[in-house]
C-alpha cells in the first residue's frame, strides 16, 4: 500500500483539523444511506450527526446528509456542507512554501530541505495563525534521499525558528518511518510518521511554537497509521488505531493518555485505515463505520468502554444488478 494520502477533512464542536482541502459543494443526499459508501467528512451536531460520503459509482457525486441519532433506523436528510475557509499553502519549485490569506498579500518561505514530491502540498505544509506559525516537512522522499526533516517558521518575520528529525527519536536517517504528514491539534502540531508502504505507522506531537516533543499519540504499542484525531472538549482529543482497534481519547498538551476503549469484536477490523469518528461537547464520541456497514454508529458515553448505542440508518434499496 502507498503512504496514506487521503483527502479528507473532520470538524467536531467548533475546531476545525483539515488533512488536506476537500470540496465543501454536495450533491443533495437522499433520505437513505447506502450499504457500502466511502465518507469523506463526519461531524457532530448537537444530538446528530452531519456527514459526507462517496458511493465510488461513476457519475455519482459527493452527497451530503443530516442525522438525528433518537432511533434505530435513523433517518437523514439532505445537509449543505458550510465553505470552510483556510490558508492558502502551495509549494514553489519543492524549494519554498507560499502561504497565502484569502485576497491578501503572499509570503514566500524558502525551505532548508525539498518538499516531499509524493505529497500534496496541503499535508505536508500546516499554518497555525492563532499562534503565528507555519510547519513543514521536508526531505521526506521515498528513494531514502533526505533525511526527513521538520521545519517551523515564525508567519510575521519568515524566520526559521527550528529544524528536526521528522521521528520522534533520533537518529531519523536510520528510522524505518520515512514518509509523513502534519495537522494542527489546537496549538500541539500532530507529527504522523509511517513506513510509506503501510500500513505501519507511528504518530508523536510537539508544541506548536518551538517543535519541543511532548510524547507520542497513543502509546508505543499503538499503530497510529491513517489516525485522525477529532477534538472532544478542552485539550481531549480521540482517534483511533489502524484498522480501527481501538479508540483512544488522549490530552494532547500533556500527552497522558486518558482513555482506550477496545474495539475488535464489534465489527470486522481488517481495512488498515480507521473508520471515523464524531464528538459532542458533552464528552461522546461515536464511531461510524466507512465502507461496508456505511452509516453504522457506535456511541460511548464520556467515561466507560461500554457502548451507550449502536444505531443503523435508514437504508436505501438496492441497486439492480450492474449498477
């Protein structure tokens, strides 16, 4: 398998984690949700649920729903995704970063390694404006060239203010985690190394105004490959493992683990990327199932490892055969 380079965006109570950019325009969904979809957004929303999904039909484009999680079916209707504005970031001759800000002025930040040529630039280049920093990976290539490297800039004077390994602990040129991407936690930047062809990986964090680590995501045991943190509440953010093992709520300006809640058992666990998840600012965090099952919704409670629910939605017929 290639280095995880999915698209995808997640928003959950007012904090918004892009991984990427993805298209804020849906077609209108239908009452129903499909057996078998791809998501590409999932929010909570007050006792509901907002999603976006891809059925993979040719032709069919990107539709977007609205749940109200009360029952078991649960009904949707059709949901307009809001325009999400972020930085403008591209990448100038893999030698330097331009961060734009809507029609505003341009900043170029040249680089003191190559930009990764196998990612988009949106994954490997983040912008933190409420803190005033820009982070980058660098040197990250497949061929081994490198080695992989983490730069932060100050946004207001262009300075470099530090330069590290990309993993956690040194010496990077030895590690078997060569490729990576970055995402913005809050004020903590998330570090998600894996082994390029997956589906291994191992995800760290470091404070966001000067790259100093603060531990990893999850613990050493965990795979961490294709992880999507969500924020909860406060400084609680959730994600799960690889292959959707576990679900795991985390304090990611200490770093302490708060919370691992075991998966396996309550659907098949084989597909390497996690499904996704949904937080309230009560403390619940859902899990919904991508792929087959699409739409299933496992709810936890703000403390405990028990499911609260399991819901299913309201599923469309099946399509004839061919189809």
């Amino acid at each position: 398998m290639l280095p995880m380079r999915a698209v995808v965006t997640s928003l959950a109570v007012g904090v918004a984690v892009v991984y990427g950019a993805a298209p804020c325009t849906a077609a209108p969904a239908p009452a129903c949700l499909p057996a078998t979809a791809s998501l590409t957004y999932v929010a909570g929303d007050e006792d509901g649920l907002q999603l976006c999904y891809n059925e993979d039909r040719e032709g069919i484009p990107v539709a977007c729903a609205a749940a109200v999680l009360n029952s078991s079916p649960y009904a949707v209707a059709p949901w307009t995704r809001p325009e999400v504005r972020v930085s403008s970031v591209r990448g100038v001759d893999n030698r330097a970063v331009e961060v734009c800000e809507g029609k505003g002025a341009c900043k170029t930040f040249p680089l003191g390694g190559l930009l990764d040529q196998y990612s988009s630039v949106e994954q490997v280049a983040v912008v933190n404006r409420k803190i005033g920093r820009l982070a980058v990976l660098t040197g990250a290539q497949e061929d081994g060239s490198g080695p992989p490297m983490l730069e932060l800039y100050d946004l207001k004077s262009g300075e470099r203010l530090r330069s590290r390994p990309m993993t956690r602990d040194r010496p990077a040129a030895t590690s078997d985690y060569r490729c990576g991407d970055l995402a913005w936690l809050g004020d903590t930047l998330l570090v998600r190394t894996n082994v390029c062809a997956g589906p291994g990986g191992q995800s760290w964090l470091a404070r966001g105004r000067d790259l100093r680590p603060i531990g990893l995501l999850g613990t050493a045991k965990m795979n961490t490959y294709g992880a999507r943190p969500i924020h909860v509440a406060g400084r609680r953010w959730a994600f799960l493992t690889a292959f959707s093992r576990e679900l795991v709520v985390q304090d990611v300006v200490r770093g302490k683990v708060l919370r691992v809640v075991k998966l396996e058992g309550l659907w098949d666990t084989g597909d390497e990327d996690p499904d996704w998840l949904a937080a309230w600012a009560d403390g619940r965090v859902a899990v919904v199932k991508d792929g087959d099952d699409f739409g299933r919704v496992i709810v936890f409670g703000a403390r405990g490892k028990t499911p609260v629910s399991t819901l299913e939605p309201v599923r469309c017929a099946p399509l004839p055969p061919g189809q």
